[in-house]
C-alpha cells in the first residue's frame, strides 16, 4: 500500500507503527444498477472471486444482497483489506454519481411542490458510515463514488460521454428483466385471463395510465371494464431504460404515467420530498395515485407495490411492474418480506417466458449489457478494486452457459447475470433494438 505524506509523518513520530499504517482498510464507494446488485453480492461473498480467500466480514451480518445498502470486506490481491461499500440507487444515477453529477426531475403531483429535485443518489449516494465495517451500524452519509453499475452503456446515458468520459472497466454480462402482475386476492375473470405482455402493449399502457383497459393485453372484448395500471422506477434507473428501450419500444427520454399506493403523503412523505416512498401496506382497497413520470429509485419499491393487495373497490385495476430478476423472484416467493404472504405472478413479454435459454437463443429480447465504470480518472486503489470487481462477476457468472430447460423464471432460478461468451445473438445497435444472430462468443 502506498502511503502518504500524513501517515508517514505519523509512523516517523512514533504516533502509529509501519505495521498498523500498512493494515490500514481501503472502503470503495460502488453505487448503480438494483437489478445487479445480487450479483454483485453473489461475486463478492463467494470464495476466491474478488477477493482471494472469501469475504471476511459483511454488514448487516445477516444480508442476502437484496437491501439497498450493505457492505462486504475481504482482501483484494494487491491492495489489501478492501471494504466494498455498496448503495444501489439505479444505473443511471449511479453514472451521474460517479461523475459528479446532478440529475433533476420536477414531480407536479408532488404534495411538497413540483421541484425540480434532485434525483436520489445524485451527485452523493447515501453510504453506509464507519471507517470499518465493524463501526457500521445501519446509518448512512452522503459520499461521492468510485464504482457504478449500469444496464446500459453510457452511451445512451442522461450523462453523456462530452460531460464526464467516465473510465469504463468493461461489460459484466448480460442482465435480464421481466414483467409481473400484481397480487390480487380476489382476482375477476379479465385478471385471470392477462398473463401476457404484447410487444405494443406496454408502450400504449405507459402513455395512457390505467385510461388502457385490460382487453389490450387479453385480446378479449369482455375485459374492457379493467384499466391496467403500470408501476416502474424514475428516470435514474437502468431498469426503466431497459423497459422502454426493450420492452416499450419507445424513447429512453419519453414520458410515461406510473402509479403507487397511498395518499400523496404517503407516497411522497414531508420528510423526503421529491422521493417516492412505499407505505409499508400490503392490504387491498387502498388508493391508487398517480405519479406521472416518476417511480420508485429502487427495485424493491416496484416489488413491494405488486405485492399489495390489488383487489380495489369500485373500477377494476390489474398491476404490472417491471422488475430486474433479483426483485422478481423476491416478488414472486414473498422472500424478504415476512410481513405477509402475497406473491407477484411472472407474465409472458410476446408469448414468451424469461429463462437463461430464452434469452441466450434471442427468443427473449428484454435484456441490457452490465457495464462497470469508475470515474472519469479513477484513484489507484479504484483501479485495482474495480477490476477485481469486474472479474469476480465475470468469474461468478462463467459457470452458466446453456444450462437446462429448468433455468426458466417460472421455477425461480434464472440467472441473475448471463455470460456474453454463451449468448448467441447480439444487438447492432447496443442497447437498443431486436436481437440479431451472432456467433458463439463474439457478442
């Protein structure tokens, strides 16, 4: 470890030891994609990924990788004992953090006032605190970034390549989504029959609200009394950019009508204006509010909501929210949340179900590349740290390849993160478009 003029002032006065100064723990700031974050998780708690012998430590002692703060320390060969401090807020304000950047957005249906706010996690992610991971208690601080995730490139970012050059470490693999329907308790007839997603139908939906009736996505007249209602993340999210690039067909910048439960207090609470928050309620015949072109920052917000009780009084309403796979399969098993049993149930996008297969076959389009980026001239121990990082995930992932018929999403297990060296079709384009033929390993 490189040491610099204050500590080696302290070692020659006999304040602190060689010893002690060299032992000293590097924290790495890494913030970006929630649909990433369980791999990102799954490389760093695994034994001889990113670090060379296995974690040492994580806090909270109980994490499964689905929080949105957390942190996990071990050794990182070359630099030492490394504290990977991890706020996952979204792909795009996660490149706007590394950056240095402020994105804003104004919420007119905001109770607080239409802003403009900032958009959460930008410039300064909201870190857990402590100089090590045993002082990690639970309570955060905003802290600038060294590390990002992202499901797309920068390329297609809100901050462009002429505003920050961000240094990219490279591409992961290949990150999934897919659609779900909202629990219902009472389901009718027209929410049992909606168990696709049409290729049109997401666009139109996002562009009319629950104005778009069920029958759209079930081809049948009798369902014209059900309004579909969609629930995604703010304009800072990967996941949304997938979603509209892939799933929506539609402008990453184009403006779309989401919803929440609860009151517009609730949804967006005095204490964080400019924030869309859960209510913490899972009961039915509660009130459906409208947050025009904002969402939840996070993927467990989205899951959260199609977890509720979507069994209304008065108009019919059937929820579908787009979710990363992690955030899924909590949906659909209730994991994570153990004050209720409600499930989420997985939809079709054009007939066809997520699997590992499907989207290496190009048979399931709704997928992006997993980037890795640091700032734009990253620190030493960035450099050392965010390679390692790249090469656990890569590392974490490689075993995949063409698994079996059973890696499918209805049973749970598709994989976070693919592999590009498996995937057979390829994107012209990069983030955007159908997926064209490509051979093995020239992704």
């Amino acid at each position: 470890m490189k040491l610099n003029k204050l500590t080696l002032a302290l070692v020659a006065g006999g304040i602190i030891s060689l010893a002690s100064a060299a032992q000293a723990q590097t924290i790495i700031y890494v913030t970006g994609s929630t649909a990433a974050r369980q791999a990102v998780f799954n490389s760093l708690t695994a034994v001889g990924q990113v670090f060379a012998a296995g974690p040492t430590g994580k806090y909270p002692a109980a994490e499964t990788g689905s929080d949105a703060n957390w942190a996990v320390e071990g050794n990182v060969p070359g630099l030492g004992d490394v504290i990977y401090n991890c706020a996952w807020t979204g792909s795009e304000a996660g490149i706007a953090a590394v950056a240095g950047q402020s994105l804003t957005q104004s919420l007119p249906n905001d109770p607080n006032g239409a802003g403009p706010y900032a958009l959460p996690g930008t410039p300064l992610p909201s870190f857990l605190t402590g100089a090590t991971l045993a002082a990690m208690t639970g309570a955060t601080a905003v802290h600038s970034a060294d590390l990002s995730m992202a499901d797309t490139s920068q390329t297609v970012s809100r901050t462009p390549i002429s505003v920050a050059n961000l240094h990219p470490f490279g591409i992961a693999g290949v990150i999934t989504f897919t659609y779900m329907k909202g629990y219902d308790s009472a389901p009718d007839a027209a929410s049992g029959r909606l168990t696709n997603v049409p290729v049109n139908a997401a666009y139109n939906n996002l562009v009319l609200g629950d104005n778009f009736n069920a029958n759209n996505y079930t081809g049948n007249t009798a369902d014209v009394s059900d309004g579909v209602a969609m629930v995604g993340r703010n304009f800072g999210s990967g996941t949304r950019a997938n979603e509209l690039l892939n799933g929506a067909l539609y402008p990453i910048r184009g403006t779309v009508i989401q919803y929440a439960f609860g009151s517009a207090a609730q949804c967006y609470p005095a204490a964080t204006p400019g924030v869309l928050t859960f209510s913490g309620s899972y009961a039915a015949n509660q009130n459906l509010f409208n947050v025009g072109n904002d969402g939840f920052d996070s993927g467990k917000g989205v899951r959260q909501t199609m977890q509720t009780d979507w069994n209304t009084t008065g108009n019919a309403i059937i929820g579908i929210g787009f979710m990363g796979i992690s955030d899924a399969k909590s949906a659909a098993t209730a994991a994570d949340e153990p004050t209720h049993t409600h499930t989420a149930t997985y939809l079709t996008y054009d007939g066809v179900y997520e699997s590992d297969a499907a989207v290496i076959s190009g048979a399931y389009p709704i997928w992006g590349t997993e980037w890795l980026y640091g700032q734009v001239t990253p620190s030493a121990a960035a450099l050392t740290a965010g390679a390692a990082l790249l090469s656990g995930v890569q590392a974490n992932v490689a075993a995949i390849g063409l698994q079996p018929a059973g890696h499918d999403i209805r049973n749970n297990d598709s994989s976070y993160i693919l592999p590009t060296s498996v995937m057979q079709v390829t994107r012209s384009h990069g983030d955007s478009g159908f997926p064209t033929q490509c051979a093995a390993g020239s992704f």
